[in-house]
C-alpha cells in the first residue's frame, strides 16, 4: 500500500508535490500552535522537507520548504502571544533547526544524486551504453501487457553476430569490444524514440518495437542487418549479423516465448548462411480468460 503511494506521488507534477508538503508544514505548524510549545514537533517539520527534496530533486523547492519551517518559529510565538517566548529567542530557534534542514537537504540531494546513479547503472549495460537485459524484462513485461489490454501488435527484432567468437578470438577482446559498441551505435540510430534497444547476451542485441506491425517492423531490420555488414568489422574480417523477427498479432503470456520464437528465427538466418533476416508473424491463437 505504502508503495504505491510512494509510486502516485512519483507520477505528480514538482509543483503539487511542493504545495503538498507546504500544506503537511502547516497542518504541523497548526498542531504545533494547538499543543503548545511543550510538546517538539521539530522532527516532523523535516519529513515534509524531505519529501519535496526527494520526489522533486529540486533544491530550491527544499529550500523553500526549509523557509517555510523558519516562520513557524516567530509565527508560533505570535499565536501564543509570547508568554512562551520572546520573538528573539523564537527566531533565534527557528534559525537552529533551519540550519540542521538545510544540512540535511544538502545531504539527501547528494544521496538523491547516487541512487539515481546506481539505478541508472542497474539498468545499463556497461559496455555499450544501451539497456541491459534487466531494463529490457521490465519494459518488456509492460509492454506486453499493454498490447494484450490495446490488442496492438508487437514486434521484437533479434540481433546476433555471425562467427563474432572466432573473430574475437583472433583479433582480441578489444576489438571486439568496439563492435560490440559500435553495433549497440548503430542499433540505437536505427530504431525508434519509441523502441527499446538492449544488450542481453554477450554479441546478442534485440530491439522491442511496440505498437509495430509487420510492414514497419521487417524494414527496419533490414536496414539494421545492412547498417550492421557495412560499418562493422574486426581487422581485416568482414562481420555480419543475422537477425530474426517475430511480430505478435497478439502478444504471449509471457516473454520468455517472445525471446524464443525471435531466437529460433535468428539460428534459422544463421544457419542460411546468416547476414539475413528471418521473419514471422504469429497470428491470434485461442483468447485467454485475461484478453476478454
């Protein structure tokens, strides 16, 4: 539950989110007044402080938040009409617990800035640059299922190198390295902004086309296969690659059968002699209790 409340107020623009916790400050601040000044209520000023920082990786709008938590102090005293306090010494509080905020807001930025880093790295493969095959499960699991609920189409291209360990072997790891970046290139310019280009084996690349039928999926491929035998080569040595490409009517269950049916037609290209492209469409079988 707590989750996805987590995940909504991810999804709200950075504005709500800032009138969101300017709103939870003074809801504390109206507590704080109706309580007294007996009871400290300094910790949950932080968390609405936090909460914008985090969600809005903003720190002007922590700033602000931080502000915002400095004229509860004076105002406070105001309410109760300085029998608890002198307007010096509330201010003269306000500022402490602002200067611990604002040590703390520059902290959870930092910290914002390294996990958004790892997850950026979790899901990237280090070589070449492009999606790994964790990042591709996910978006691949989402876009199946949204296929399934839209009934769209849904195509996957499955690229491998033709004969890339023998070439590696003999012209080194390094020179392989660069192919393999330099394919990872060359797939990303081919596709769409809409397609997803990933990294999910060691020279075995595929490209999830949502929403793509058969007549925008097969040129596409064709013009990777061709973009691929022209620019990559390792020494002296050609290098082509065969790619196979299945397009759903209707996506499966699961995407391990999606990854299968593109895998069997990329062996069939390679073992034509690959530099080719195998194609399939996988027309509406039986409707499942979940497509109706």
């Amino acid at each position: 539950m707590s989750h996805s409340v987590f995940e909504y107020l991810e999804r709200l623009p950075r504005i709500a989110v800032l009138f969101l916790g300017l709103a939870l400050i003074a809801a504390i601040f109206w507590i704080n007044c109706v309580t007294g000044p007996k009871v400290l209520l300094n910790v949950f000023y932080l968390l609405p402080v936090m909460l914008i920082v985090w969600l809005t990786g903003s720190t002007a709008y922590g700033l602000l938040a931080v502000l915002a938590t400095f004229l509860a102090g004076p105002l406070g005293a105001y309410f109760d009409g300085y029998r608890s306090s002198s307007l010096l010494l509330a201010t003269w509080n306000a500022g402490m617990r602002t200067a611990v905020f604002c040590i703390v807001l520059v902290l959870l930025a930092v910290v914002r800035k390294l996990v958004a880093r790892l997850q950026e790295q979790s899901f990237t493969d280090e070589l070449t640059g492009v999606a790994n095959r964790r990042a591709f499960q996910e978006v691949a699991a989402r876009e199946i299922e949204r296929s399934r609920r839209y009934q769209h189409e849904l195509s996957l291209a499955y690229l491998d190198i033709d004969n890339f360990k023998a070439a590696n072997d003999r012209s080194g790891h390094a020179l392989g390295d660069r192919v393999l970046i330099a394919l990872a290139s060359i797939a990303c310019a081919t596709a769409r902004s809409v397609d997803t280009v990933a990294r999910i084996g060691g020279d075995e690349f595929v490209i999830l086309m949502p929403e793509t039928d058969a007549r925008a999926a097969l040129p596409l491929a064709e013009r990777l296969r061709t973009a691929c035998s022209r620019a990559a080569g390792v020494g002296a040595a050609r290098v082509t690659c065969s790619v196979g490409l299945v397009t759903f009517e209707r996506p499966p269950n699961d995407l391990e059968e999606l990854l299968t049916t593109a895998d069997g037609l990329m062996y069939e290209a390679k073992t034509a002699g690959g530099d080719g492209v195998r194609h399939a469409r996988v027309r509406v079988t039986k409707a499942t209790a979940a497509d109706r």
